[in-house]
C-alpha cells in the first residue's frame, strides 16, 4: 500500500497536535515530575539567606538568560532557514518567602506547530523557598534536553554565592 505524501503529513500533523505544551507555569511544572525521561524535577537547599540567594540568582538569570539567540541553515552554500529564539527570565514575589522564578522562550521566523502559552514556552520553574535556620531551598522544573540538567548545577552554585559563569 502506498502512502501518498499529503496522508502522511497530515498524520504528522495530528500526531503534533497531540503532544500539547504546557500553557501554565502549575502545568509545567507537573509536566516535568509526570514525564521524567523528558523533565528534570530536583529540589537543593542552600546553607544562605534567602535573601542572598534570591539577589544571587536574580542576578545571574538577567546576566545568562537574558538573551537571544539565532540560528541559521544552509545547504549548497544557501540559506534554507533561519530563526530567532528570545529567551525571558522573570522573577515574581509570592510572598516574603517565595519567590517564583520562570524563563520562557519565544521564537521568530518558525511556523510553530504547537499552541505557545502566552510569554513563550517553558523552559524552566525555579521556586526559593524561605528555609529554617536562615537557609533557602530550591525546586527546579525543567526539560533534560538542551542542556538543562547543566543549568540546574550552574543554579546551584550560584544559589552557594559561588560567581560561576554563564553557559
């Protein structure tokens, strides 16, 4: 039996349409502890202020996460595509101790084929917790592919006050 291309495309397209993104920062979050072959849930507490840590890690993500990046193909010497992807950390005050952390992304120049939750999609939930005996703990939420089981050890220092480097 032969398939004609149209048929499969329109499969593929049903197939992605199945696979949704995450639309909240509470369904991400859950994605990441449901699927842990994809997600990387981890918790790490922290023998600082929560107040240092927050101002430690406030810092390093507008530093390291602030950015965009842009990638380009090309084959026989021509370009076949190019996009741009914006990367948004912010930080949000729960209350006196919680602070929410979120990077998302958004991308430019790509016809996305899941719906994108408004901000970009998640990349990464980091909660600080207040801690007893003036600590702090941290909860990371984040896929495993594109290096962000690396981050999450770079969190981790800079969380310690140590100044490791961007990525």
């Amino acid at each position: 039996m032969r398939k004609s291309p149209f048929c499969v495309a329109a499969i593929i397209l049903v197939l992605a349409g199945c696979a949704t993104t995450p639309q909240t920062r509470e369904e991400f979050k859950a994605w990441t502890k449901d699927h842990t072959t994809m997600g990387l849930y981890d918790t790490y507490t922290v023998s600082r202020r929560f107040e240092d840590v927050v101002a430690s890690l406030q810092n390093k993500w507008q530093q390291c996460y602030n950015l965009n990046v842009t990638t380009t193909r090309t084959s026989g010497g021509m370009t076949t595509s190019r996009y741009r992807d914006t990367f948004h950390p912010q930080s949000s005050k729960v209350n006196n101790a919680l602070i929410e952390m979120t990077l998302q992304m958004t991308t430019q120049g790509m016809v996305m084929l899941n719906k994108v939750p408004e901000g970009g999609e998640y990349k990464v939930a980091l909660d600080v917790q207040r801690a007893p005996q003036n600590k702090a703990k941290l909860a990371w939420y984040s896929y495993v592919p594109g290096g962000w089981r690396d981050a999450w050890e770079l969190n981790k220092q800079w969380a310690d006050g140590k100044d490791a480097p961007c990525q």
